[in-house]
C-alpha cells in the first residue's frame, strides 16, 4: 500500500545557506538524499531550519505571512539558498526595501506561485492538532495547500473565487451603505465567481473521496488500533447548485454584507466510531489520525506530481509512543519514500530507533542558531533470518 513499487524521480535538497533568517546569521548544512534528523533545546532553531527547507519547496513561510518577521532585528534582508539533486539553485531573499524574490538558478519568478510543484512538501507540526481541534478554516488551508501543488488549474481558480468573492463582498458592502441595489451590477461578479467556485467544488470532493481508502489503511499500520476512522467533505454544495445557494441567500448577503455560503466556508470532516473525532477521540487517537491523514496526503502528492515530496517532521516524537514511531519510521524509510526531515530535542532515543530500523541517517545538532554536521550514520545491517522475506 505504501509508495514503494513505482520509480519516482527523487529530489532532493543536498544543502543549504542562512543569511539573516531568524536565528541563523550566516549557518550553512549538508543533507542526507534520505534521512536527516535535527536535534537541540527547544528554542535553538530546529524549528527555524525546518521553516526554511520548507520556503525553499513553496516560496514562502508555512507559519508566518509576514516576511518582515522572518528577519534578524539588527539585519536589512535574509536570504535562503539551497542547492537540489538536480543542481538547481533555489534562492529567496527579502529586504526592508525591496520585496521578496524568489529564483531559480538566478531567474526570478514573475510570481511565487509558478514556484509551485518543482519539489513537493509535506510539514507536519506540533501545531497542527489545531486541524482538528479548530474551526473549518484549518482543514481547508490544508486541503489547499497540497491541491495547489498538485494542480495549477485549481490553485488559479482558488485564486479567481477569493478575489470574485471579496470584490462582491465590497459591492453588497456599498449597496448597504448607499441604500441601493443594481442586480446587474452584482451579476458580474456573482456568475464568474459562482462558474470558479463550483470548479473548487468539484475538484476537492472529488480528490478527498479518492483518500479515504488509502488513508484507513495508513491509520491500521500507524496505530494498530480497531477503531474505524473515517472523512468526509461538508459543503452546501452537495445538495444544491452554487447558483441555486447565491440566488436563495441573495437577501441574507446583502444584509451581511458578504457572501454567507460558498466553498469558502466548506469543511473537511473527521470521523472516529462514526463520532466527530474532536469530540470523541484521546490526544493519542487524534495525533495517530494525524499522522495517517498526513501521509496519506504524501502519497497523493507522489502519485500527482511523480515526485517524493521532502517530509518535514517538527517536534512530532514527544506525542507518539515507541509503537507508533517504529511503525512510521519503517514507512518512511522504504525505498520510494523522499528525503525526509527530522527534529527533536534528545538524539539518544531516536538514533537509537533509526538504528534498530537499520536505517542511515545524518545528524546535524543546533545550538543557538549553529549547526553542527554530527556526520552520516552508517547503520549497520543486521543479518536477515533465511525464513525472512
């Protein structure tokens, strides 16, 4: 079930260079092809490094919008550069006095956007039980944040449905304040956004009902547990016409002067015993939830893009027991898995796990925004019993 019988071009990210990126004055690493793991205190950067393999693949920060803040306080810019297996240079660079450019082997992008889908991530966060603790907006940033790697079409019709729906916000938001209505005025923006929002629509039931399978069969390895575990999409849109929703909340609109329903306000629907899983399952089960859901979504990505995604693991071992870490690093280590990132605050139990998986690894150790190559570990592989397979 796992990714492990078709042949996927591997990328990779050999190094990196950290100039004035939050703790980093000027910090450079080498990477393994497979698996790195990050260790140090809380607070030294592991996080920090993390965040930066991640803007290298996307463009921009997975926990900041403002770019400003990703900067060193005494310093004028950042910039990070990384190296792939390609030899492709990815660089991006923010200053007080210019705007951000991103570039590739010295080109810059007109957009960050056309960045998209050269190497695909997954970034799994301490944070991120807010997914299925929080309100819908979380889930959808999610399911947006790995279909606009797949798709480009579906990224530019998210984009058109946001803007269409703000622009119409604004005209219900001037007709409330000069007491006037020009239906016509409205369509224009109304029929474009109604035609971009049915496509996201379409697009994201259509892709979360192809998961659910493969996820359940994810969740039994991670967890070893019987429950039965389950998703689904909830939007208006699955009974009635995005036309039919806009025409029947037309008076509702205006006096709310915004769009009331749409897939803007859709949510993704997690189920354990049939019971909402935020309501009824332990931090354990919601955290092995997680973990299913997340490689799940690597493995959509794989088959999408034909691409390993990097995997991003950030302080993720303080929330799973010793079953559940061996069972995910035996997925993750198999042949087809990319290059995967690890951190944690102690090296000492997970060395010693990567050890017992029999799987190689470089160690790299920060202290205060210095990083330390601790060197590759050749792990030493055991003798396979005859009878094995």
């Amino acid at each position: 079930m796992c990714p492990n019988h078709i042949q996927y071009q591997n990328l990779y990210l050999k190094n990196i260079h950290l100039t004035h990126f939050k703790n980093y004055s000027d910090s450079k690493a080498e990477f393994h092809p497979k698996m790195n793991i990050i260790t140090g205190l809380n607070g030294t950067g592991k996080t920090n490094l993390i965040e930066a393999v991640y803007v290298l693949c996307i463009g921009k920060s997975p926990f900041s919008n403002s770019d400003a803040a990703n900067m060193q306080t005494e310093a004028d810019f950042y910039r990070i550069t990384g190296v792939f297996s390609d030899e492709t240079t990815i660089a991006c660079a923010y200053s007080r006095r210019k705007k951000k450019v991103l570039q590739k082997n010295g080109k810059s992008y007109e957009r960050v956007s056309q960045h998209l889908g050269f190497c695909p991530v997954i970034l799994i966060a301490p944070d991120d039980i807010q997914i299925v603790k929080g309100g819908s907006l979380e889930r959808r940033r999610l399911m947006d944040s790995v279909l606009c790697q797949i798709s480009r079409e579906y990224m530019e019709q998210l984009t058109v449905y946001n803007r269409l729906r703000l622009q119409r916000n604004e005209v219900l938001k001037n007709f409330m304040e000069r007491r006037t209505f020009d239906n016509d005025l409205l369509a224009t923006y109304s029929e474009p956004m109604i035609v971009a929002g049915e496509f996201v629509y379409n697009f994201r039931k259509k892709w979360l009902d192809a998961l659910v399978e493969k996820f359940q069969e994810y969740h039994k390895l991670i967890s070893n547990e019987r429950e039965s575990v389950s998703f689904s999409y909830r939007s208006v849109l699955n009974d009635k016409s995005f036309t039919e929703i806009t025409t029947e909340n037309l008076r509702k609109d205006s006096f709310a002067q915004r769009t009331t329903a749409g897939p803007h306000t859709d949510d993704w629907v997690f189920k354990i015993e049939e019971q909402p899983l935020k309501n009824r399952g332990s931090q354990g089960q919601q955290k092995s939830f997680l973990v299913a859901l997340f490689l799940t979504l690597y493995a959509n990505l794989q088959e999408q893009t034909q691409k390993p995604p990097l995997l991003l693991l950030d302080d993720l071992f303080d929330k799973l027991d010793q079953k559940r870490l061996k069972a995910l690093l035996k997925l993750v280590s198999m042949p087809n898995f990319g290059q995967v990132f690890i951190t944690d605050t102690q090296s000492n139990a997970l060395t010693a796990l990567l050890a017992e998986a029999e799987i190689d690894y470089q160690h790299l150790e920060i202290n205060n925004g210095c990083i330390s190559q601790k060197g590759k570990e050749k792990v030493e592989k055991k003798e396979k019993a005859n009878s094995e397979i």
